[in-house]
C-alpha cells in the first residue's frame, strides 16, 4: 500500500450540488490530487428505517484500487472501482447489495460489502467476481460503523 490518504468529499460548489471527489494527500498532509466519483444520490422512498437522505457513501483503498460504495444514477447500490491516480476500472454490485452501509478490504484483496437488509456481508474480488456473502444476526451496524474492526481483523 501506498503512503498516501484517501478521502471521500462533497466540495462547495454551488453549480454541482453534491458532486463527489477522492481527494488525495500525503501523509504530511500535502495534497496530491483529487478525482471525480459522481454526483451522492438519495434515497427514494422508505428504506426500512425511514430515513431517505443522500445515500452512505463509503470508500477503502486497497493495495491497487479506491474503492467507493454509492448509489449510481438508477437509484442502485454500487461499487465502484478507481485506480491510485483516478482512473476509472468498473462497478459491480448491480441487483446483489440491497444497502450497503460499509465496505472494506481485506489483506488478500477481498472487497467486503456489509448490507444491512438481509443482513449480510458480499465478499468479492476487487475487479466484482462474487465469491461468497455470509449472515450476521443479532447485530445491527449503525450508518458509521467500522466493519474492518468490527468483523475482518485477524
């Protein structure tokens, strides 16, 4: 893994309302650049909770990809993969992540998804092959929980 830090934003820019970009910093805290990821999408209609706000955005970065869970443009949950320096790879998740609520990935590269209507969580390649989802029970993650402490240290 690289040294640098990757950080999900919605800038201040009146003409693009909630556009999102990875901004990316060294860690002395210079920024490197910033890359586009699309515009935060809400919610429609009651999603089980009642909440129906912009949607839970997340990001991780692995060894060779940013990746980002969002909602695309069809009102989907999505991931969708960036190389280091911003360029576009694929999205996957397309009818299989009802709501995703966290995304990680593990040591050996493993993109894990936590959703929190079955519950479970998809474990996938980085390039969107599914490889396996598994249950949860008995806990229900908060929108800002950290699935990597949570469920995937080893």
């Amino acid at each position: 893994m690289n040294d640098n830090n990757y950080i999900l934003v919605i800038p201040k820019k009146p003409a693009e309302e909630y556009e999102r970009e990875v901004q990316v910093w060294k860690k002395a805290g210079d920024m490197l650049h910033t890359f586009p990821v699309g515009r935060a999408k809400a919610r429609r209609g009651w999603d089980g909770r009642g909440w129906n706000g912009r949607g839970w955005d997340r990001l991780t970065a692995s060894n060779t990809k940013v990746l980002v869970s969002k909602i695309n443009d069809e009102y989907n949950f999505v991931v969708s993969v960036y190389q280091h320096d911003g360029g576009y790879v694929c999205s996957f998740g397309e009818g299989i992540l009802k709501n995703a609520e966290d995304i990680t990935v593990d040591k050996g590269g493993h993109v894990m998804v936590l959703d929190s209507v079955y519950p479970c969580v998809h474990v996938f390649t980085d390039d969107g092959t599914r490889l396996n989802e598994f249950n949860y029970r008995n806990w229900m993650p908060k929108p800002s929980a950290n699935i990597t402490a949570k469920l995937f240290t080893i």
